[in-house]
C-alpha cells in the first residue's frame, strides 16, 4: 500500500516537479500555494494546513495534527488525506464539482467516504470529512450575492440535500462525478440539463423550480425505492421520455418500505398506453404511483 501511494503522488505531482498557478482556472489559483523555499504543496492562504513537501530527497506530509511525516510511514487513517490533495492535483481524472448560488448563507447536507474541500467563492475555503452520518456543510456570507462554488473530491460524496432555497444553479450530469445512492432538493433551484441518474441511486427527491427536461434509457439499481420529480418549468418531459422513464424503473427489482414513484409537474405529460403493462408490473411490486392527470 505503501509503494502505491508514493507512485500516485509521484506520478500526480511529479518528484521536484510542480505545476505552475497560471495553469490553473482563476477561482482554484485564488487558493493556490507554491512556497520554493520549502516546496509546500497546497491548496490554501497559508502553510499551516495538510499539504506534501520535498524534504532532504523525501516527500512528506502534513498530517491532521499539523505534523510533517515521510510518506513511508503513513497509517491507514492517513491514506485518504494524501489522496484527496493528489486529487486536488490531478483534476482531469477527479474532475470537481460546480455550481453557483445567490444567497447570504448556504446549507448541504452531505454523506460520504472522505475528505472533500469546498471552495465558497468569496476567497475562502473548508475542508470537510464525510462519513455514514449526514453532516451540514455550511457558509455564511457577508452579504447575499451569486457566487460560484468549486467542490474538490466529489467522488467522495455518497448523499446530497440541498433545501434551503440558496438558489442553487448546476448542471445534473456534474452529479456523474459524485458516487450518489441519495439525491435531494428542493425549493428555488434550478437543476439543468438531461436527467441521468448513476446505478448506485436509490433514492432521488427532486421538485421545486428546477429545469430538469429530457431523458434518455438507463438501467437503475434494483434497490431502488423513491423516486419522486415534479418539474414546473423548462420544456420539461414528453409523454415518450416518461414512458421510458417508467419502464426502465419497472426493470428494477425495487427495495425497502418506501417503493413510491411520483412523476408530475406543469411541464410533465402523462404517461400513455405505452407503459401500462410497466405500471401494472410496478404495482405488483407494490410501488405506489402518482403521475400528471
């Protein structure tokens, strides 16, 4: 284990070699250190921060508790912390997460694997580390304006709840870059782009002002047991694309107590004919559903 994470760093920063600032997009350089003097590499304002250094021919790390440590001596509970800084480096493989808001404060309830790093867009940053207990992510600004929000090591993010009307603005095909089974949000947001959800999904929430239009087959995990979309706004779904959608989700095997599929919304048509025998399929699997009238 040892001889594999000295070679992701010495393949992802390079030995001696370091990548310049001006490569880098304007919102990550804000936050970037490059320290010659004592070959600190971070992402932050100071030194006084996790991060690798050369040291005498060695690369060290900072651990948690602020210590300078050979990489050969890494522990266990270590190891996540150097590869979330190579994945700080190395963000064509770990692209990050974007999104922009509007709001004086913001909330994400977040569960997950690992350490990830928000970067808030007002000049500063926090690093979390997420685990099987739900845990807030929060910000408060100094005034309400849009901003932009850069998330580092999103693979790392298991669960997502964004409901406190911050006006969230994204992409969904971002969330291909997170490991998601449960997706919430709700309120003044809005959600673009074409709906694909990743195979490990099992629960989906999505209503409020979002733009979610279009849907193109998927296959969705047999444990799947909530999904729920109401969508008022945008050019929204044709009756095709919903039949699809139900159908798809009748090739699943759904799982727990919850087993409810809500498809509705002012740009949501009805489904047709052509997924009866899908609905009746998904009632004998005691899924409850409601679609648009």
């Amino acid at each position: 284990m040892r001889k594999i994470i000295l070679f992701l760093l010495l393949s992802v920063v390079g030995f001696g070699q370091y990548p310049s600032p001006n490569n880098l997009p304007k919102t990550d350089r804000e936050n970037f250190i490059l320290q010659d003097t004592t070959k600190i590499l971070g992402f932050g304002k100071d030194t006084d921060e996790y991060g690798f250094r050369q040291n005498n021919g060695s690369i060290e790390y900072r651990n948690r508790a602020g210590s300078w440590l050979p990489i050969y001596a890494a522990t266990s509970a270590n190891i996540d912390t150097l590869i979330f800084y190579a994945s700080l480096v190395d963000t064509n493989s770990n692209p990050p997460f974007r999104m922009s808001i509007n709001a004086a404060s913001v909330t994400i309830s977040m569960k997950g694997t690992g350490l990830i790093r928000v970067l808030w867009g007002d000049g500063t940053y926090s690093d979390s580390l997420l685990t099987s207990t739900a845990k807030n992510i929060t910000h408060t600004y100094a005034s309400s304006a849009a901003r932009n929000i850069v998330i580092y090591n999103a693979a790392k993010i298991t669960y997502w709840n964004c409901s406190d009307n911050a006006a969230y603005n994204f992409d969904w095909a971002q969330t291909n870059r997170m490991r998601l089974t449960a997706f919430y949000c709700s309120g003044s947001n809005t959600l673009s782009g074409t709906l694909s959800l990743p195979a490990s999904m099992t629960t989906f929430v999505c209503y409020g002002s979002n733009t979610l239009s279009g849907y193109t087959t998927q296959a969705f995990s047999n444990n799947i047991n909530y999904f729920y979309l109401i969508t008022t706004s945008g050019t929204g779904f044709s009756a095709a694309e919903v039949d699809q959608l139900i159908i798809d989700l009748d090739g699943s095997a759904w799982a727990g107590d919850s087993r409810t599929l809500r498809m509705s919304g002012a740009v949501v048509a009805a489904p047709t004919a052509t997924s009866a025998a899908a609905r009746a399929s998904l009632t004998g699997k005691s899924v409850t559903q409601t679609y648009t009238p």
